[in-house]
C-alpha cells in the first residue's frame, strides 16, 4: 500500500529536509508541499492524501488549528512535527497518529509512517483505529495519557511515573501491571523499575558488562542483565 503525502511546514529548508528523508522511506508518495496550515487544508482537499506531516507553529493557521479544521471522516492521520514538546498533549488530544520532534531522525519517520500504515488498513470501528491511553489522576481529576505520548515510564515505590513531553502523570500500578496493560509495541520494559520507548533512544552506552539507554532528551536508563539481550534484540529491529 502507498501512503500519498501532503508534508506542511512554514519552512522550505524544513520542507526539504523532511522530503529527503521521505525519499528514504519505502512505499510513500510526496504529493504536495504546504508553507502554511491554510495551504495544508487546501492541499488535503485538493489531493485526499493518507498521511499529513504537519508543522505546529505558522505564522497564521497553524498545525493544531488546521487539525481541527480537518475534523471528519475523511481526515488523513496527521503526524505533527514540531520543535518543540509542550504541544503533545493537544496533538495526541486531536487523534495524531504520531508526534516527532525536530531534528526528525530517519527510524523515527519510519515508524510514524508504520503506525499511519497500520491505521489505514484497519477495518472502521476495529480495536487497531482506537488509540490505546492510560488514565491518570490529575488535580482536576483525571486525565487520558495517549499510550503513544509516554517517552518512557519509572517505578516510584507502588506508583509508575509517566513521562510525555507535556508533563509526567503518576498512577497507582506495578510495573508488572503496567507492562501488560500496554498495547503499544514501541514501549519496552528494559529493566524492573523501567520501561522505555524504543523510538525514544538515542544511543546505548556500555560500560563492562552494564548497559544503558541515553534517550533523545538526554535521561539515561539502566538496562537491567536480564532484560539485556531482548532490550538489545528489540533496538537492531528498530534501528535505520
């Protein structure tokens, strides 16, 4: 299946980054550029792509507000990109396929394109189109945390925090609970006390026997030994 795109961004040098990337990515068609969330509108209703990579901050009608003005059933998934991480929750709010951050890295383009993939050949109404989420205790009450928003997730004595670019929620739950009550394949437990998006990992450092995770913020997380070689299996299958 071809996915046809229409990529926005109020950019050129962006643009043209995110096409040459695109070009490496099997099975999609680049069929518009946008410089604006207006032009993007326009674009989907001209072309009725399957996939928009969309910019959040243009000058005008940016990435968020041309989402909601895509509202309906002929939407294509969206996947914003963005340099920024605080608008994670309103993106994953207006049903985003994915949420990549600026420099986009190749595997990380690869698997949103998956994800995009997955979610068009899914049969209307089957479990695979409704986005699998968390919910959390929040001050106000609760909030719903889109599995696909979670970086990574640590134990806090009988709570897990959840880390997402917007903020960290902390639920009641072990992690055993937690690691089979996720849906989302790129989140891997890759220690007792840890489990970490694979898209999320920049690099692994090794130091005698021991390895960790840096993650593309900076965090780094221990891999405990017995969930090394599958944490190290898991990666090569996610690496470019």
């Amino acid at each position: 299946m071809t996915l046809r795109a229409v990529i926005a961004d109020d950019e050129p040098l962006a643009l043209d980054l995110i096409e040459a990337l695109m070009a490496e990515v099997a099975g999609v068609e680049i069929v518009a550029r946008a410089g604006s969330g207006e032009e993007a509108v326009k674009a989907v209703a001209v072309h009725a792509p399957d996939l928009l990579l969309l910019d959040v901050e243009m000058p005008g009608c940016g990435g968020l507000q041309a989402a909601f003005e895509l509202g309906g059933a002929n939407r294509p998934e969206i996947v914003f990109v963005t340099a920024h991480d605080r608008f994670a929750v309103d993106a994953f709010d207006l049903n985003a396929a994915d949420y990549l951050l600026k420099p986009v890295r190749l595997h990380r383009l690869r698997q949103a394109v998956e994800k995009v993939r997955r979610r068009r050949q899914a049969p209307t109404g089957s479990p695979a189109v409704s986005e699998p989420f968390l919910w959390a205790p929040t001050r106000e009450g609760r909030a719903r945390v889109a599995e696909a928003s979670i970086r990574w997730i640590e134990a806090e004595k009988d709570h897990a925090l959840l880390h997402t670019p917007a903020r960290s929620y902390m639920v009641r739950t072990t992690m055993g609970e937690l690691a089979r009550a996720l849906r989302d394949p790129d989140l891997v437990r890759v220690h007792r006390s840890a489990i970490v998006r694979l898209g999320a990992v920049a690099s692994v450092k090794r130091r005698r026997k021991a390895i960790s995770l840096v993650l593309d913020d900076g965090r780094i997380v221990p891999v405990g030994p017995s969930y090394a070689a599958e944490t190290l299996r898991r990666l090569s299958l996610a690496a470019v």
